[in-house]
C-alpha cells in the first residue's frame, strides 16, 4: 500500500514520543499527532524529583528532550486534532481536522483532560478567576487571595507553589485527610499563608464578570463564602478514550481496557499512558507504556 505509515501515534506526552522513540529505532515510520502541543499534562510541572537520573527537571525541559529525541531519529510530528479513526482490518484511518492518515497501527497515548467542578459560571470564568493550571496562571494573582480544590498531589502542590506569590491560599478538600504523599504534606503544613479547610465542596461561584468569591458547604450542611481573586481548580483528569470507543473496551471511568502488553480489543491499536486502566499513573509508568506498546506494535507490523 502506498504513502502508509508503519505506525500513528495519537499523543506527543512523555508515553506517546516514548512509543515513537523506540519505533524509529526499530526503522519505522511514525507519525505523531497531537491537537496542542508535545509534553502533555508533565509541562505544567515546575519542579520533577522522582524521575531516575534526572533529580532536579522541569516538566517542560524534560519532555523538550523527549521530542528532540523523537525528533532527531526522525518520526514526524504534527499538531492536528484526530477526530475518528476507522479499522480497515489491514490499515487503520485516521482522521484529522486537517487530512486522512493511513497506518498498520495505532498507539493510543491521548492522555487525560481536566476534570471540572460541573458548577454555574465555571466555563465562562475561565481567564476570569477559574484556572485549571496554577503554573500557568498563578503569577497573575500575586499579592492577591486565591483558592484550591483537591487533596492529591497536584491540589497540594499548586497550594504550595501559590503560597509563594498570593497573599492568602485556601485549600478546600472533600475529605478529612489527603491523597498527597507525606514530603509535599510536610512542604504545605510548613506555609503559614496555607488555610486547609477539610471535609468541603466548593459549591457556587460568585462573579461580576470576574470571579470575586467562593461558596464552600461542609459536609455537615454549614455553608460560608471566602472572597477570592482565583480559584484553581486540582480534582483530577478524565481519559480522553471517548471517541474511540469502537477500537475499545473502557472501564466505568473512561479507561482503556488494557493489559501490560498495551493490546486492546482490536489488533493492531495499543494504548500508553495515562488513558490505560492501571494502578499508578507516573512519569516512569507512562515511558514503560510507550515502550511497551511501541514493542508490540513492531511484533504486530511484522507479522502482517
């Protein structure tokens, strides 16, 4: 078949340029598409200590490398939002809002998006109090009182990395203790400008064009309302499987249905990272996913 690649990789985060690294040494030829940018969610991360080899990194020095390495072995790349992909038992299609790609496989590495709080306003607010990305946004509320949700590291560390320039942080977490792990409760205990406020929901959202103050309920009923500049918002991701659904099996949660080995329902499409069914999601655990998928993904090709 003519003008076909070996392999299309949907997702330039830390698991899909990983797939394309070990593809292009194995000699084949790779597409990587992404609708934003490379890195996926790691670029928003300031400060990552819990890579081997690398103990002091940016998210987004970090996954630079990764795409100069993908690069220079020569798998293209381009920023194109995949829509659909078809299976034509002996090729996969698949559709961009700007062309039609044709592959033997298919990684699937398209990570997860935020989750928001579903409440009135909050869509409308976005740039105008609501963020979903402290790092990308915090330097714009110095001096001023904000608030976040969430209880896992994320929540604990946008806290933290806020505490350095706002005047006021206030941490609202729906349960009566964290999901963080115990160094980053330490770093967020040890900040005097840190007000955890447990066992609460952020309920509505006031705003006269801007976001001017939070309504937060106690799971005993009390309600009260905290005057912010920003809210940010740290409760988590959803898999972004949706429209892919007829190439896989997903759990209740939106996640692939996927082994070890990456394969899903149908041959010939893998899925990396964080969109897979599996009990840790990390850096090292989304490069084991590339690699992994990329591995069977070359099996697979060489058997057609």
């Amino acid at each position: 078949m003519n003008d076909i690649y070996d392999v299309v990789v949907v997702g330039a985060g830390v698991a899909g340029l990983t797939s394309a690294i070990y593809l292009r040494r194995a000699e084949k030829k790779v597409l990587v598409l992404d609708k934003m940018s490379y890195g996926g969610q790691i670029i928003n991360t300031l400060d990552i200590e819990n890579y081997p080899s690398a103990e002091h990194i940016s998210g987004f020095d970090l996954a630079t490398k990764i795409y100069n390495q993908a690069k220079g072995l020569g798998a293209e790349i381009k920023f194109q939002e995949v829509t659909e992909i078809k299976d034509n038992d002996d090729y996969k299609e698949v559709i961009t809002n700007k062309g039609i790609y044709k592959s033997k496989a298919v990684i699937l590495a398209v990570g997860s998006a935020n989750r928001k709080l579903g409440l009135e306003n909050e869509d409308s607010l976005l740039g105008k109090g609501v963020s979903y990305c402290a790092t990308c946004d915090g330097h714009f509320y110095k001096g001023k009182n904000v608030a976040v949700v969430g209880g896992g590291n994320t929540a604990l560390e946008d806290a933290i990395y806020l505490s350095d320039m706002a005047s006021e942080v206030y941490l609202i977490h729906r349960r009566d203790e964290f999901r963080a792990d115990v160094k980053t409760i330490g770093i967020l205990n040890s900040r005097n400008n840190i007000n955890v406020i447990y066992n609460s929901n952020v309920t509505k959202l006031n705003a006269n064009e801007k976001l001017e103050s939070i309504e937060v309920t106690n799971n005993d009923g009390s309600i009260k309302t905290i005057a912010v500049d920003g809210l940010f918002v740290a409760v988590g991701r959803i898999p972004e499987n949706k429209i892919f659904e007829n190439l896989l099996d997903l759990d209740e949660y939106g996640y692939a249905e996927a082994g070890e080995d990456c394969h899903t329902k149908t041959k010939g499409v893998f899925v990396a990272g964080d969109n897979r069914k599996k009990s840790l999601r990390q850096l090292t655990t989304a490069v084991s996913d590339g690699a992994v998928a990329a591995t069977e993904a070359i099996k697979y090709i060489n058997n057609l």
